[in-house]
C-alpha cells in the first residue's frame, strides 16, 4: 500500500490515497500504522476517498481504531493532498466528512503549491443535547467537573465532534494534560467521550492551547479543538469575533467566527513528511 505521511502543526497522519488503493479494514490499519514502534507512526489514519456529494472525501481514523466524525488539521492536509497531486486542482475544494461538507480555500506559493488553507468549519453547534452533553442549561458555559481535588469548568461545543474547553489560570505549557485529560475525557457527562481543551488567556485575540483527543491522547494540535477554544472564548466574553491566534504545541493557526454567516473559519499550513510502501495487511 502506498502512502503519504502529513501533518498540520504537528498533528500527524498517515493518507492513503483510494482513489488508487483500497483498504478493507481501515479500524485494523489505524492501529497498525499509528504504532510509533511497529508502524509508521502517527495520530491516526486518514483515507481519501471518492465522493458522490463534494470533490473527495475523507474518513478519519484513531489509533485505538475507532472512526472520528472531523479533523481541522487532516483536511486541510488532504485539500493540500487532491489539489497538489492534481486529483482537484481547484482554488477552492470541497470535502466529504461525518461532519458533513467542508470547503476549503487553498493559498498557493510560487510553484503553485498549496501552502495554507482556510477551512469553512461551519457554526459551532452549542446545543447540549447536539454536543452532546449531559447538562442542565445550554448552551453549556459552566459545567463543573473535578479530578484529584481540583475543579474545573467547562464550556462545551462541538465541531462536528464533541469538545470541553476549560480556561486555566496558569501557565498551560507546564499543566498535566495527561492526568486530567484521560479522566474528563471518559466523564460520564460526554456520552460519545470528549475532546478536551487546555486554554491559557494571554490576551483578547491570543490564546495557547492544549488538547487531549478522544482515542488518541495528547496531540501536537488540533483543528476541531481550536475552532472549539475560540468559540467558548467569544461565548464566555473572552475574545470578540474577530481573527484570533491559537499557539498549539506544534505551530499556530489562526481562528475566526464571523458575525456574517455564524461560521467558524480556520487557516493554517499542511505540509508533506514523506511517502513510502506499507507491506502490513490493509
């Protein structure tokens, strides 16, 4: 099997092109590839499929095998993927996801080259039976959940999948992602499990992020999540909708709902690690 290792700021997965190849058990393959010692290594596997209703269509996969409805940085990546290899050599492409129909805007370099592009994320969806989340209000702007002795409080959209966001009042590079984000994640509030959110303030159009993925763990980043932050910022007052920059741990992205259409809009790089032959069982 052929295949095309990318990432968008850090957040890694291995594309498998199936307007060429095929898969038959995409869950089995994910676990294979996504091993970092017996695999290729990477957060997940992300197949490019043909679509009926858009130009292409992905389906994304954990490395515990398990499907995810959307991936900000995956599709950009496979935007980057068709409009490079020239599958839809389009300035604007158009992408089937779980999540529905994404479009995308490619910026290109000089060589004509896709260098970012800005992802139509849709409206955050904040009603918490849609999210979902078991809560009382909604939209859900206060839900208190604690681990360990500490309490923390929640915001919850999703993004085509679910996410929590909690604004910590400290430094984020040195909190324990891990310790509180394998618990939150699994809570019993969130019955499709959570995406949980990390967020530093660091001012009205500048925040630092850290996520926990459902399936996954800790990532170097995550598209649906920052759309995510952001919008639980402007829904808690703590940004206006205008563009604002997230640094993840593995790069940044640049986030903006807009008063004019009520959509979320993501820019941010895609770029190429390698390409190789896998010889596992696809």
């Amino acid at each position: 099997m052929k295949f095309t290792k990318m990432h968008g700021c850090g957040n890694d997965y291995v594309y498998v092109n199936c307007f060429e190849e095929s898969v038959s058990s995409p869950e089995q393959l994910s676990r294979a590839v996504s091993d970092r010692n017996f695999g290729i290594g990477s957060d997940g596997l992300v197949l490019i499929l043909p679509s009926d209703t858009a130009d292409c269509r992905m389906r994304m996969f954990n490395p515990d095998g398990s499907e995810s409805e959307m991936c900000g940085n995956s599709i950009r990546c496979v935007a980057k993927y068709v409009y490079d290899k020239g599958i839809i050599h389009m300035p604007v492409v158009t992408v089937e996801t779980l999540a529905g129909i994404k479009t995308i805007v490619v910026h290109t370099d000089e060589n004509d080259m896709a260098r970012t592009l800005t992802v139509d994320m849709g409206a955050p969806v904040t009603e918490a039976s849609e999210v979902p989340v078991i809560a009382e209000a909604s939209p859900v702007t206060d839900l208190s959940l604690s681990a360990y002795g500490r309490e923390f409080r929640f915001t919850c959209v999703s993004m085509g999948n679910p996410h929590a966001v909690t604004f910590i009042g400290e430094n984020v590079s040195g909190f324990e992602v891990e310790k509180f984000g394998k618990v939150f994640e699994c809570d019993d509030h969130f019955p499709h499990k959570a995406n949980i959110e990390f967020a530093e303030v660091v001012s009205h159009n500048h925040l630092k992020m850290r996520v926990w993925e459902r399936g996954t763990g800790e990532t170097l980043a995550c598209g649906t999540g920052t759309c995510a932050t952001v919008a639980a910022a402007c829904l808690n007052g703590i940004c206006p909708r205008k563009p604002v920059r997230v640094e993840l741990l593995g790069g940044e992205l640049v986030i903006e709902w807009k008063e004019a259409d009520g959509h979320i809009y993501m820019t941010g790089p895609a770029e190429y690690t390698f390409e190789g032959e896998y010889y596992g069982k696809v």
